[in-house]
C-alpha cells in the first residue's frame, strides 16, 4: 500500500525571552519571532514606524505554506505586490504548465533554444554554477528521474530499475546550453528536463525581499515554508531574530536548537520534507543523481544561514548531497555562509562560524566535535 505524506521542514522563529510577562506574551501571539513585548513606537532608518503587532497574511503556494509579516503599517499594497510577484513566478518556473518556461524547454529537449524570461534565465545560471561547486551532485537536469518518482505528489511510485537506468542517461548539466546575449536555453538531448525545484524557491524569497525594500520596507519575516528571510532589526531584541533548527524526526515546531540572526536566509533541506512510503519502506525525495535512487547517507537535515535566500536554496540541497565533511568544508571557504548538519544518530554538526553562538536545546541530540 503506498502512502504519499508531505512534511515540509520549516524553520521556527522561537522567541526566548526569560522574564515571566514576556514568556505570558510569546503563548497568546501567532507570531513567530520574539514577541515585542512594550507599547512603545519605534521607527526604523528609512522613518516608518515600526509596529509590535505585524501586518500578516499566509496563503499556500509554491507547494508550501507561505506566510509574510511587515512590521510597519499601511502596508497593504507592498504585501499585494509580494504575493502576486510569487504567484507570477510560480507560474513561470512550473514543470507542469504548458505556458511556463521550463515546460517550454523541456519540450525542445534535443530541438532547439527556448527564449526565457530574465528571471528563469537567472536560476539556470546560478543552478550550473552550484553544480560546479558540488561537483555535479546538485544537476537540475535531474527532471527526467524526478519525473519518475514524483515523490510529493498523488502520482508517486517507485520506478522500475529500467526506467530508473535510462533516466539516468538524460541528466547532465553539461547539456544544458545559455545564450547570454539572446536569453536562451537548450537543452541538448532529447528526453533530458529540467526541475528547478531545488533553487527556485529561494530566488523567488529574495524576489519578495527586493519588493518590499523597494516599499522601504526594512522589518519583516518571509517564510516560504523551509525558506526563511528575516530582515531588519527585531523589535524585541537588539541581538537578532531567534532562529529554532526545526528537529527533523519530529512534527513542525519541534527544535533542535537556536540560532541568533540580524538579517537573513534560512534555508532546511531535509529527508523528512517529503517522501513516500511503499511496501513498508521510506523514500525521500532527494535523489542522488549517480544512483538514481533516494539519497543513501547519514545526513537527516540541513540548514543553511546564507546573505540572501536564493544564495540558501542553492546551496542547502547540495550541501545536502555533498554530505558532512565536503559540506562544512564548502562553508568554511565561504564568507557571510554557516551550516547545522542534523545526523541520523541525533549528532549536530556545526559550520565554524556557529560553534560558539548555537545554542543546542534538545537533551535528545549533542553536539559532534569535529
């Protein structure tokens, strides 16, 4: 009997305040930062008053469920703007939808050039240089073994090893061909289909940031469902937002530990996001592009503190497939990036950055010296 069963690993923003009014405060908000707990009117660089209780709208889109908080008022228009900007790139960056352009390219597999818009153009590109860093393990022309599976969907089977085998020939990343100057993408064999799913969220997270800066925005939380951009001061603590590493073996708002951010992206890849479960046995939706199979490693979760969301989707799958050791010593190399490696013996592993500021919580899970 198979069971289909969407987990999305979204990251928590726990307020850890300690005095007894604030913890009375943080049970009766929704809010999913530190809860500003004084009356008092504040504003920001740009003027605009900044506000305790924020703006808040939650729609489901993007295969997630979306929430944005403005912490300013009257910003009604801006949050307009921002969900119908991510409604726009849905669209465009749908496999399934004969308008949008990866369907487009994927339809010209082996044909000829697609001309796209500037924003898909953009995430092919980022997604061929990640590919490089990860040497090949993160490849968007994976669309032809995803396809197979479709794990996340009502459609999700197990392929036979034939399918699984023949896909396997279709990705490489080394087929996918640009033109800058034209806004091109081809795809150079037939059969072969991208699947932007590992990186188009966080660019369309960065997307939404750009829109309500450019309302003058400087306070908000986007949280794109394992996607999360805080941005501007937090009302309540002059220290940061407090991040919480969602636990990936439990339901969401379980953590692991916390981290304090001033402003970014965190971005969670995990193997309890979505899976599929047949015959008695799981499997994940994160493929190994060599094996044509679920991932087989020791790694249950990731989360990526990055500058900017797109920058976080990225890397967050491929550090995923890298695993542990390649992958922190990716993010070492790396300024303005940190990494939480979630083992499946419970052992938490941290990019050198966090040793000394993440504040572990969960008496189930300990810290790996490395």
């Amino acid at each position: 009997m198979k069971k289909t069963l969407l987990m999305l690993l979204v990251l928590i923003l726990t307020a850890c305040s300690q005095s007894q009014d604030q913890t009375q405060s943080q049970k009766k908000s929704d809010n999913p930062a530190d809860v500003v707990t004084t009356a008092s009117v504040m504003t920001d660089q740009t003027g605009l008053e900044v506000i305790k209780d924020p703006l808040t709208r939650s729609e489901t889109l993007l295969h997630t469920a979306v929430t944005l908080q403005i912490y300013h008022p009257n910003q009604e228009a801006a949050m307009e703007q921002a969900f119908n900007y991510m409604k726009e790139m849905e669209q465009l960056f749908s496999t399934n939808l004969s308008g949008s352009d990866v369907y487009k390219i994927n339809q010209a597999a082996g044909k000829e050039a697609v001309k796209v818009h500037p924003e898909t153009f953009e995430v092919i590109q980022r997604a061929i240089d990640v590919a490089e860093q990860s040497q090949g393990l993160f490849d968007i022309s994976i669309g032809a073994l995803t396809n197979l599976w479709q794990i996340g969907s009502d459609q999700a089977r197990v392929p036979s090893d034939q399918e699984i085998q023949t896909a396997l020939t279709k990705i490489d990343y080394h087929k996918i061909t640009l033109d800058d100057q034209a806004q091109t993408v081809k795809l150079e064999e037939a059969g072969m289909a991208l699947e932007l799913g590992g990186i188009s969220k966080g660019f369309i997270g960065s997307g939404v940031a750009d829109i309500l800066k450019e309302h003058g925005i400087s306070t908000a939380i986007i949280n794109l469902g394992g996607n999360v951009i805080v941005m501007g001061q937090n009302p309540a603590n002059q220290a940061g937002w407090n991040v919480g590493v969602q636990d990936p073996d439990k339901v969401r708002g379980a953590i692991v530990g916390s981290q304090r951010v001033q402003e970014g992206a965190i971005v969670t890849s995990g193997i309890y996001e979505r899976y599929l479960e047949q015959d008695g046995k799981k499997y994940h939706h994160i493929m190994d592009p060599n094996t044509g199979y679920p991932l087989d490693n020791n790694i249950s979760g990731v989360t990526v503190f990055a500058p900017t969301s797109f920058d976080g989707d990225a890397y967050s799958t491929a550090l995923f497939l890298l695993g542990i050791d390649q992958g922190l010593d990716l993010i070492n190399r790396l300024d303005g990036y940190e990494v939480v490696y979630i083992d499946k013996d419970k052992g938490v592993h941290l990019s050198d950055g966090l040793k000394e500021s993440f504040q572990l919580t969960n008496k189930e899970y300990h810290i790996v010296n490395e």
